[in-house]
C-alpha cells in the first residue's frame, strides 16, 4: 500500500522505517490491523479514538502498525502491534513500541494479550510486566475460536511498563 502523505503527520526515522501517524482514513490499514487484531468489529471499537502510528519501507509502503489508546489516569493502552511478516524479527516491532514509549514518559503503558508464548516472550523481554487479567476475553468477544501456537486463546493477560520520565 503506497501512502497518501496528506493524512500523515510526526516522523521518526530509523534505519529502514519511517514511522509516522494517520489521522484519517485510517481503516485504509485495515491488512495490517486484522495481523494484530484478526476481528474487524474489535477493532472497531478503538480504531478512531486511538492513535494509529505506522511503520513505512523505503518504498513508503506500510510495513508496521500500532494503535494506542488513552484510557484516562495516566494510563495508555497498546490495542494493536503488528508487524508484516516479511519484516519480522528484524526489530521493527520493537522499534514501535519505543517509539509510543519515546511519546509517553512518566505514564503507564498496558496491553492487553492472548496466551501465545512467543508474543508474551516478546513484550517481557521489551520491559512489561503481569498485571492482571480478563477471564474469558477471548471466548466472549471473538466469533471465531482463536489457537496460536497450539494455545487456544481464553483469557486476555494485561501486561504493563511504568516508563521513565526523559532527563533534560
Ligand atoms: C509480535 C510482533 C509485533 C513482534 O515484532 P518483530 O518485529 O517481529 O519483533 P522484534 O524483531 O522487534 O523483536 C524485539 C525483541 O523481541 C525478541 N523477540 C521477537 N520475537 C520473539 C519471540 N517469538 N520469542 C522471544 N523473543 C522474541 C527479539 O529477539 C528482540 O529482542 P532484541 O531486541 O533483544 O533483539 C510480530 O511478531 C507480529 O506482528 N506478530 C503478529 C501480531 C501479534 O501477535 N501482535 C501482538 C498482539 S498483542
């Protein structure tokens, strides 16, 4: 998907990837979204009022998405991370999140996850800690039964990071 520019704004450079936030049309995203999120209507619910950062290549093609919520009280919410196959553990998904936290200093950033191994593993080696978790997320909310690695999605386990205020 080759982006329309108009809609964009804050750029972060990194290496290969240009991240840079929609304000509209966002649902233009919508392949990589259902990566991160694979129901629509779930995504639906915090598409428009969360802020969708994408990752773009060389070519200015979307190759990263994130979208993240404020949920008052200081507390920020990961509702999306999703990174295109091709472009995975190459740390573009980890570049994203640093660059939501890079935006966040001195708040609480949570998300909420399925019980997939690798994806846990992910967000605790990037700093994230248990927090709680929402019996039957996954079985009440989702049409479709979801299995990830052998794991039969249930419960949604939130996961949190207290991010450091930047010394000027
Ligand atoms: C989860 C996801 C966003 C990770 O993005 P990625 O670009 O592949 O991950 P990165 O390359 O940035 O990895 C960052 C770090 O996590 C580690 N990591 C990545 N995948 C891992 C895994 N499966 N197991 C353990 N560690 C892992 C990497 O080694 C890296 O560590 P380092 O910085 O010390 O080298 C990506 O795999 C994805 O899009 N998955 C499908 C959608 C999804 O599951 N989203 C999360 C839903 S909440």
């Amino acid at each position: 998907m080759v982006m329309n520019f108009v809609s964009l704004q804050t750029k972060w450079k990194f290496d290969r990837m240009v991240v840079t936030e929609v304000l509209c049309d966002k649902k233009k995203f919508l392949d990589l979204l259902l990566i991160g999120d694979e129901q629509e209507s779930m995504i639906d619910r915090y598409l428009e009022r969360g802020r969708l950062f994408v990752g773009l290549d060389k070519d200015c093609k979307a190759m990263a998405v994130c979208v993240v919520t404020d949920e008052g009280n200081d507390v920020f919410e990961v509702k999306n991370l999703a990174v295109k196959q091709c472009y995975r553990c190459q740390g573009y998904g980890r570049r994203m999140l640093e660059y939501v936290e890079y935006l966040l200093p001195g708040k609480i950033l949570q998300l909420g996850t399925g019980e997939t191994p690798s994806t846990l593993r992910f967000y605790y080696n990037l700093g994230f800690e248990y927090s709680h978790r929402i019996t039957d997320f996954f079985t009440d909310n989702y049409d479709k039964t979801i299995v990830e690695e052998g794991v039969r999605l249930k419960d949604m386990v939130y996961l949190r990071k207290f991010l450091k205020r930047t010394e000027v």
